[in-house]
C-alpha cells in the first residue's frame, strides 16, 4: 500500500506483537419514703404550727426543684420533631472525553465544543487528557457510569507496519515498560504501539479486545463508544468487546484517517446525536452525506450495535 508522504495523519502507527474495586428516660431514684397503710403517722403527720419560718423556706426550695426535675422529664420524653431527609435527585447522565491524542496534539477548539454539544444535550462531562489516560484509567472505565463515552485516540489493526486486519489496538499515553503489567502482556491483552509518522515516538501501551473482555472492572450501562481512531471498526473484536462488556453501541472508523476530519466528523456526528437528538444511524448517515468520507483514504463512519 502506497502512502503519501506527509505524515500528519492519526493512522500511521505501527504496532509490535508482544511476546508470548417512645422516648424512654430511665426512672430515677428520688430517695422518697413509701408508707403503708400500717405505718405509724407518729411524726409524719405535724401540724403547719410546728414548721418555723426557716423549715416553711427549705421545704419551698425542695417542692420547685421537685418540679423543675419532673417538668425537665416530662420534655425531655415529648416527641421531638424531625426534619424530613430530602428525597435526592436522580443523577444526570454522564459522559467522557478520553482525549489521548492530546499528549502530542492538544486541540482545545474541539474539547470546548465537544464539552458544549454534550452540555446542551443535558451530560456532565469528565475529560481525561494525555498523561492522564493510562491503563488504568482504561481498566475502571465501566464503573465510572458513563451513558456516553468518546475517545480522541490512536489507533490501529496493522501489525508490524504492514499487515492489515489484525487485532484493534487503542492507544493509552502510558509509554511501555516491559516491567509493567506483566501478566497483562504474557495474556496478550496488552500490547505495545508505536506512533508512525513520529521518527522520535516512544512506545506506549495499548489496550486489545482481551484486555476489555477480562481486566476490566465492572460492566457499562448501555454506553455508547466513539472512538476516534484510525482502523477503530477496520476489525470489529475490540467493538464487540466493548457490547459484550455492556455498551450499548460503538462508532468508529473503518480505515486509516487524518487527524483534521476525524476532528471535524467526530464533532458533527456528537451534534447530530446530543442537540440534534438524531438516532445512532441517523447521525452517522448525516455525517458521512455531510462531512464525507476522509478525502486521502476514503475511510467512513461505521457503527456496531448489540
């Protein structure tokens, strides 16, 4: 296959095989004499006259502090009010914006505007930007709770530069270690990719179908995946990993793309399916008569459903 020679395009990479989470209060003791009936009034029954006017005094003190004592028990047995706890609001959707792409080529026109169609469209969006998508970000993906999940990313089926229809390969901007994730790497669920038309790119670890169907934590919730990436749906194993662990459809590319119309597709295809609330194949179709197909490889829009 013949390329051209500028190489400002998101599909050349190049892919090496790697080697084989009621009110009670307690009675209180007052210390009061009980007397029975048999008890003798000797004592007990004094006239008033035999209380001196010191006695007549203490004896007052006693009676209110009796009663401020019962009246102080019976409050604190009376029911008390309780405020009602507020019924919570239901969560809004969320979404992400996995934008790996932006640790070589950041480009904050398309965030801005990705961030405002899916705001419209009533998401709270998180973004995730260069170094911060790594293979874990990748591994707790499906918890997080995402109605709707867009990747600006690299990614490729050609292995070794040169044969086509290999396993999908997604980027994260993790560069390679062959220290890390070893077991990943011997399951072949992680591999190792290399950004093409950049002599001076390191190598980075990229997610597989394996990695997504068996180290990925929880299970999406009827998710749509954008992926915006070359050769994303060249081969649909990573695409049906994603349905198999829950989304509910992926959107990709079936072919090489440059970096400019994927932005400018991408962005179309989010409007017509956030504020324009068109259907899945609907929006692609509007996207691909619309924006086209890439003018340098002919890639277009394809979509995977359950």
């Amino acid at each position: 296959m013949h390329l051209p020679k500028h190489y400002n395009e998101l599909g050349k990479q190049r892919i090496e095989s790697q080697e084989p989470t009621s009110c009670a209060v307690s009675p209180r003791r007052r210390g009061a004499k009980v007397f029975g009936a048999g008890s003798s009034p000797q004592g007990f029954a004094l006239s008033a006259q035999s209380f001196s006017s010191g006695q007549l005094s203490q004896f007052a003190v006693v009676l209110a502090v009796l009663l401020a004592l019962l009246v102080l028990a019976l409050s604190s047995c009376s029911p008390q009010q309780v405020t009602p706890t507020p019924t919570p609001e239901p969560e809004g959707r969320k979404a992400a914006l996995v934008d790996q792409i932006a640790l070589t080529n950041p480009d904050p026109e398309f965030t801005d505007q990705a961030l405002a169609y899916l705001n419209e469209a009533g998401f709270s969006t998180d973004v995730y930007e260069g170094e911060e998508v790594t293979v874990e970000l990748f591994r707790t993906l499906p918890e997080k709770g995402y109605q709707l999940i867009l990747f600006r990313s690299h990614s490729t089926n050609i292995l070794n530069e040169t044969i086509p229809g290999g396993p999908v390969f997604l980027f994260t901007s993790e560069v390679y270690d062959k220290h890390k994730y070893v077991k990943e790497q011997l399951a072949n669920r992680i591999g190792r990719a290399k950004i093409l038309y950049d002599e001076n790119s390191p190598l980075y670890f990229a997610i597989v179908a394996g990695f997504v169907r068996h180290e990925m934590v929880g299970h999406f919730d009827d998710t749509l995946i954008i992926i915006g990436g070359c050769q994303s749906l060249g081969t649909p194993d990573l695409a049906q990993a994603f349905i198999e662990r829950g989304a509910s459809a992926v959107i990709g590319w079936n072919d090489w793309v440059g970096l400019s119309h994927n932005d400018q597709a991408i962005l179309h295809l989010l409007r017509g399916l956030t504020t324009e609330k068109l259907t899945l194949e609907q929006a692609v179709r509007k996207t691909m008569n619309e924006i086209g197909p890439d003018p340098a490889y002919d890639s277009s829009l394809t979509y995977l459903t359950q």
